[in-house]
C-alpha cells in the first residue's frame, strides 16, 4: 500500500503541462527525438500530436518523444534536444 501512496503523492506534487501542435508542425510520425527538460520540478506532458504522456523531472530530464510532439515541447522554453 505505501508504493500506492508514494507514487499518488508524487502525481500530486507534479505540473502537468498541456501544450497544442500547430498546424505547420507535422513530423514523421513514429519516429523518436532526445529531448532535454530545462525545469526545476517534475513535470508531466501530453503530447500533442501523438497523445503520449512524457513525464519529466530533474532526476530524469531527458527521454526519447515522438518527433510529432517535439515542436510543441520546445514552444514552451523548457525543453531542448539533445543530439
């Protein structure tokens, strides 16, 4: 039962952050981009494009994101790619 309480404390104490694609932002769709979260907190996202949720926080900034939803991440300043 403690896991359950941890891992509900933690989605309480996240951000989640909604971002929107724009229309002139189509990518390959499937394909994988290593993007970087810049923040200070953790952070849970959902794509806007793919509706993957990515979730984010200093322990683990960086995670592979659908290409489709890369433009939208990086619109918000707090995010980067990574090579």
């Amino acid at each position: 039962m403690s896991c359950c309480r941890k891992n509900r404390e933690a989605l309480n104490k996240s951000q989640i952050l909604s971002v929107t694609a724009s229309p002139a932002a189509a990518a390959s769709p499937g394909r994988k981009r290593s993007v970087a979260y810049l923040g200070k907190g953790t952070i849970l996202v959902a794509g806007p494009r793919s509706g993957r949720a990515y979730a984010f926080s200093p322990n683990e900034p960086e995670q592979s994101v659908d290409s489709q939803d890369v433009a939208a991440l990086l619109r918000t300043g707090i995010f980067v790619i990574r090579r």
